[in-house]
C-alpha cells in the first residue's frame, strides 16, 4: 500500500502541475475560454487510464496459466520502462517544464480547439498510463487484493489536494528535491518489479532458471508473515528468487542509480545562467509555483 500511495502521489503530483500551470497560464492570459477544451483533454486522460488498468485487471481471465504469466511479465517489463523514463524525464526537465508546457499551449491554441485537447490529453495521459502500468504490476506481485488499489487512489487524492493548495498560494513545496527523493525510491520499486517480471518469464518457460535459486530465506522470513508482506509490498521482495532475477535486480541499480545521480546533480549550462541572471523575471525553477504571491494569477 505504502509503495503504491507513493507512486499514485508522484505521478498524481506530476499531472496535478501540468494542469496547474496550463490552467493558472491561459487565465494570466486571459484565454478563460479555451479551459473547457483543457478539461476535456484531462478527463478523456484520465478515462483512458482508468480503462487501461480495467483492461489489465479483468481482461486476462481465461487464457491459459501461461500466458498470463507471459503478459505479465512483459507487462511488469514495459511497466519498468516507462517508470525509468519518467523518472529521468522529471530529472532532466523539471527546470523547464513550465516554459515547455507554455510554449505547446501558445501553438495549440493558435493550431485550433483539438489541438488544445490533444495537449491537455498527452500531457496527462503519460502519467495516468504509466500510473496504471505500474500499479498494475505492483498489484500482481504482491498476489492481488485491494490495499495497493487504495494507496495508490489516496495518492492522487494527496497530490490533487497538495497541487491546489500551490496553487492557491498556501502551501510551499520543494518539487526539485521532492522529485529526487521519489526518483531514488520509484527506482528500488522498479527494480523489485523487473525482478517479479523476469520470475514470471521463467514461470512461462520463456527465461530459463526458475528452479536455480539464489537463496531461501523463506524459513527466516515467511512470505505471509508481517516482515515479508512488508518487503513485498516495498520492494517486491521474493524469500526464494532465482539467480536470474537476482541478475536483473542488481544489473538494472547497478546501471540507473549512477545515471540518476549525474541526471539530478547535472546544474543548468551556463547559457541557462547568464540567461536568468539577465532577465530576473524568470524564475530559478519554473516548477514551484508555491513561490508566488498568494491568490496573484501564475
């Protein structure tokens, strides 16, 4: 549950701002009457994911044991993936996420009434299917049930509620560091994920070694007992993983942890310096736009 409040927060958050800003910029602009169209991107978002994590959820029953393995596995895979990106996305753009989003919404609005919804759908729509990968997998590793589903809904809910207190200009928020820290957590998840998605490659006899495990420390700590639900739902944690997902586990912080680090410590060019220094009215960091005064429009 913990896991995924995480992830329904964090890509809650990530959505939650990308509306923010396109909302807070067309009424500094006062383009009020092109917001309908922003709704409508956001709530067509918002159903495609919600379909897509009904699809993963009831949509596999009745193929054989195989292949549900198969599909969840690449699934949990693909899951990965996309998480990875976002992760190093938010690190390498969160400076200019605002100025981006801007400039798309200035040319979307030139370009037509679709053009504005295809803008607020892309733009949600990545975090909402990432979410629903995600989570998805999450839920199949730690054997179903409804606790995962509730962190992950509670997570949003925070993040919608964190986003309007931003926006309203009662709440103060460190979104460089909030995303770093998230980014470091999301990566050990990931990795516990890809680990429970190369287990059920092997359960289909698609990756060989499923019966070559590792280690067995299941006598020290039962899968149902509270320490390995615990582990599980962090970590994705297996008391008895083949050598294989052992592999993969450490092969896949072995490779992202060094690049994170360098992505989130990398500092502006010195272009972007003598840029802001130049014109103080840009900001440092586009992204928290709790820095401003409040009710005043962002």
């Amino acid at each position: 549950m913990l896991a995924n409040y995480l992830i329904g927060l964090r890509e809650g958050l990530e959505a939650a701002l990308v509306v923010g800003i396109l909302v807070a910029y067309l009424a500094k602009t006062d383009r009020r009457d092109v917001l309908p169209r922003v709704w409508l991107g956001v709530v067509a978002a918002v159903v495609l994911s919600l379909g897509l994590g009904a699809l993963l959820t009831f949509g596999a029953y009745g193929l054989t044991f195989q292949a549900q393995e198969i599909i969840g596995g690449g699934l949990s895979i693909v899951a990965v993936g996309f998480v990875t990106g976002m992760v190093f996305w938010m690190a390498r753009t969160a400076r200019g996420m605002r100025g981006e989003l801007e400039s798309g919404l200035d040319r979307a609005v030139a370009g037509g009434a679709w053009a504005v919804v295809l803008l607020a759908f892309l733009s949600v729509g990545r975090e909402g299917i990432e979410t629903a990968l995600f989570v998805w997998a999450t839920v199949q590793s730690t054997g179903g049930g409804a606790s995962p589903l509730v962190g992950a809904l509670l997570g949003v809910l925070t993040a919608v509620a964190i986003e309007v207190a931003i926006y309203r200009g009662v709440m103060s928020i460190d979104l460089r560091r909030f995303f770093t820290v998230t980014g470091y957590v999301l990566v050990v998840v990931a990795a516990g994920v890809l680990a429970y998605g190369v287990g059920d490659l092997q359960e289909a006899g698609v990756l060989p070694g499923r019966t070559s495990l590792a280690f067995d420390v299941s006598a020290a700590v039962p899968p149902t007992s509270w320490q390995g639900t615990l582990l599980q739902g962090l970590v994705n944690f297996t008391p008895t993983p083949s050598w294989l997902q052992v592999a993969a586990w450490l092969a896949y912080l072995a490779v992202v942890v060094p690049l994170f680090v360098r992505a989130t410590r990398r500092r502006p060019s010195g272009a972007a310096r003598a840029s802001r220094a130049a014109d103080p009215a840009v900001p440092a960091d586009p992204t928290t736009p709790a820095r401003t005064t409040a009710g005043a429009p962002r």
